[in-house]
C-alpha cells in the first residue's frame, strides 16, 4: 500500500507537466487567418521571394543602363638578364583607372588614366665578381584620355531608350502578377476558411441526430420489451441508429482532413487546437453586371500585363526593322601626355562612323517575319483575354446572383420547418404524434440549418471569386463608389 502512495506522488508531478504542455487552443478570425496564409504559407512566401529577384534584377538593369562603372589594373613584373660581363635586373610596375559614364540618350563617355615606371639595376662583372653597379629610372609621367561617343538616330532609334523602357514595363508586369497572385492566395485562404467552418457545422449536425437516434432507439426497445410495439420497429431504429454513427463517423474525418488543411496553409503543427471566430454573412452586392465588365476591363491585372506584351511586341518589330539601316556614330577624343622631358603635349579628333550591313542572305527578314507574327499574336491575345473576362465575370455574376436567389427563399422554408417543429412538438404533448416524428421534425430543420450554411457558404465563395474576376474585391469597390 505505501509503495503505491509513493508512485502516486511521484507519478502526479509528471502528470501534472505533461498536462501544462498540451497547446492551448487558438481563436482565430477569417481576417486573422487570411493575413496568417500571407505571411506564412510556403505558396505566398515563393511569390514574395519571386518578386524581390524581380526587384533585383530591375535594379539592376536600370545601373546597367545609367549608373557609372570603374575599372583598375595594376601589373609589377621582374626581369633578369646574366651575361658574362653583366647582370642586369630590370623592374616595373604599370597601372590604369578608367572611368565608363553611359547616359539615357545614347551616349558614352569614357576617361582613362595610366602610368608607368621601371627601375634598371645593372652589375658589371669581371672575373665573375663585380666591379661596379649602375642604376637607372624610367617613368612614363601619369597620361589622361576621355572619349565621348554619339549615336545619330537618323535611320535607327535610341536603343538604350528601349531598354530602359522594356525594363520598367517588364517590372511592371512582375509587380501587376505578383499583386494578382496575391489576391488569388487570400481568395484560397477564405475558401479554406469557409470549408472548416461548414465542415465543423456539420458534424454538430450529425451529432445532434445521433443523439436523437439514440433516444428513439432506447424508447423502441422499452417499448418492444413491454410488448406495446413491434419487434420490426426495434430493427429500423437500430438501422438508423447505425446509419446515423456512420455519418458522424465519415463527418467526423472529412472535418479532420479539411482543419489539416486549414493548418497546413499556416504552418500549425497538427496537435494544436484552433478556435474559428468568424461567422458567416450575407451581405447583397449592389452591382449591374455592365459595371462589373467594365470595371474589370480597366483593373484586371492580367489584362494590363498583356497590354503591356502588345507594346513590347511593337518594339520588337521596330529593333527587327532596324537592324540592317545606316548606323551613324560621332566620337570625340581629348588625350593629354606629360613626358619625362616635362613637356605635356595634347592632341583632339572628331570622327564620324556609318555601319551598314548591305547583304545578309535576308536573314534580318525573316526575323522580320517573325516579329510581325508575334505582334499579331499579341493583338489576337489581347481580343481573347478581353472576351474571356467579359465571359468570366458574366458566370461569375450569375453565379452570385443565383446565391442571392436561394438565400432570399430560403427564409420561407426555414420559418415554414420551425412552424412545423412546433406543431409535432405540440401534437405530441397532446398524444397525436409520435416521438419519432418530433425527432424527424427536428432532424428536418438542423438539415435545413446546414443547407443554409452551405448557401452562404457558396454565396461568399461566389463573392470573393467575382472581386478576384473583376480584379478588386467586391467591398473595396463599394468603399470606392
């Protein structure tokens, strides 16, 4: 007995600890949820981390294009030479800085400095033993040269201009899909959310009518066993009975696979409990379906973006048809000596250059081709994604509208089943039912309280699928108007 004692006080302790160490449980709101899966979920960190490289390699064109560069290199070398009169070491050491300056409009400057500077050491030997040493220093003193080279855009265009351009509207395409990835990550979050909510809603259901299959099952049996029903009527409540466990059953782990889900997206590990907050609500969308189209065409960011590739196409096509025309260039060139005699000579030229591919087997032509098929293509993408917005949000708004229909008669049939359960509830008081058909009754009404569930469920589903179609959530707009 007072081993037992003892292992009761020892074991209580770590009982007590293990206890303390289960996860509480987390409230958590479908605003909280959405911000969570888009500071956390894998998916919206991969989208983050795609548009910084975006940033970096806008950054990096746009130095590229504008942004000086500097550039050195030093050499030192030793040279021996050993004769039979002689030995001579011969030292130098040589280095240059050069400065490169690109500008927008297509010119180039480019200054570089340099110098030199060599010492001489020279024995005389006689006899292999030396009889006298000679030293001598050469300086090449520090020269200067700048150059300035022009393009003329008489026949051709500023090609660093296009680039430039190409550039911001590439990065613009990258942040417009970056945003639009976004909102598609918070659309899945809030339809994750809806599905944990329905699926805990069901479950009670099916909790509430097993446990009124119970009831009735036990009453059956009394029954049966007083002899005041049939045997038959104990082997139907007993089907029921185990139809209805089945379904708690199939409930219970379609719940648990979509909260593993739900947690998955926010990185929960699977032990920890979470409380969701967020009731569901019908808040009607006051919008013409014209507004919608025609507010979509104007922020759908994917359409922009393919705005965006018809431009580019149009400045592919240009580049293709220049690219055999006269180039015309014009360099300017300053350089200043200083000698080691002291004298600092300087010389100027002007030049002027034309390039001109005469004949290339019609090679550029094709290309060409080529670009004049892409650009038509362009278009052709444009008028397609122009038709399927205009047909995406007409589905997406009569699909909302639908919603809205079955919510707006819904109220009927549940006040309807609520007088219903009155009325058996109230027979039965007075003899006239049977207990089985309040618990139908019942049953009836919790189904149609799901049914509900699930309509909202689709009506806010529909909702946050539209204002991703038009290209803006559907309460922003309203805010706006």
């Amino acid at each position: 007995m007072i081993w037992i004692i003892a292992l009761f006080f020892v074991i209580t302790p770590f009982a007590n600890v293990l206890k303390a160490e289960e996860p509480k449980a987390i409230n958590i709101s479908l605003d909280d949820f959405v911000k969570l899966v888009l500071e956390k979920s894998l998916n919206a960190q991969i989208t983050i981390d795609n548009y910084q490289s975006a940033k970096y390699s806008n950054s990096a064109t746009r130095r590229d294009l504008l942004a000086p560069k500097v550039t050195s290199s030093f050499s030192a070398s030793q040279s021996k030479s050993l004769q039979k009169t002689s030995k001579t070491i011969n030292d130098s050491l040589t280095g240059q800085v050069s400065l490169a300056q690109p500008f927008i409009w297509g010119g180039d400057v480019s200054i570089s400095g340099s110098g030199q500077g060599t010492r001489t050491n020279t024995d005389t030997l006689t006899d292999g033993e030396i009889t006298s040493s000679a030293k001598t220093w050469d300086r090449t003193l520090p020269n200067l040269s700048a150059s300035y080279k022009q393009q003329i855009y008489l026949f051709v265009g500023n090609q660093k201009w296009r680039s430039w351009k190409r550039n911001r509207m590439g990065f613009d395409n990258s942040t417009r899909s970056f945003q639009r990835e976004l909102h598609s990550i918070e659309v899945e979050a809030r339809s994750s959310y809806y599905d944990a909510m329905i699926s805990l809603e069901k479950i009670e259901v099916e909790r509430q009518k097993l446990k009124s299959s119970k009831v009735l099952f036990n009453i059956t049996k009394a029954l049966v066993d007083a002899g005041k029903t049939a045997p038959v009527e104990l082997t139907r409540a007993q089907i029921s009975l185990k139809l209805d466990e089945r379904r708690l059953r199939n409930a219970e782990i379609a719940t648990q696979q979509t909260i593993n889900n739900f947690k998955n997206l926010v990185l929960y590990p699977e032990n920890q409990p979470v409380n969701l907050t967020t009731q569901l609500q019908y808040v009607p969308a006051k919008f013409t379906l014209k507004f919608l189209q025609d507010f979509a065409l104007t922020n759908r960011l994917d359409l922009q973006n393919t705005k965006t590739n018809l431009t580019l196409a149009q400045i592919s096509l240009k580049e293709s048809k220049e690219t055999n025309r006269p180039q015309l260039n014009t360099t300017f060139n300053y350089k200043y000596d200083t000698l080691i005699t002291n004298e600092k000579p300087e010389s100027w030229s002007v030049s002027g250059s034309l390039d001109w591919s005469l004949f290339d087997f019609r090679i550029n032509a094709l290309k060409v081709k080529q670009s004049k098929i892409a650009l038509e293509n362009a278009k052709r993408q444009l008028d397609q994604g122009t038709r399927a917005i205009l047909v995406e949000v007409q589905n997406g708004y009569l699909e909302l509208v639908r919603s809205e229909e079955q919510i707006a008669d819904f109220a009927e049939t549940r006040k309807q089943a609520e007088n219903n359960v009155s009325a058996v509830r109230l027979r039965y008081e007075r003899g006239l039912d049977r207990l089985i058909d309040v618990f139908d009754a019942e049953s009836k009404l919790r189904d149609l309280d799901l049914e509900y569930l699930n309509l909202l469920l689709s009506y806010n589903k529909a909702r946050d699928r539209l204002g991703f179609l038009v290209g803006k959530k559907l309460d922003e707009i309203s805010v706006e108007q």
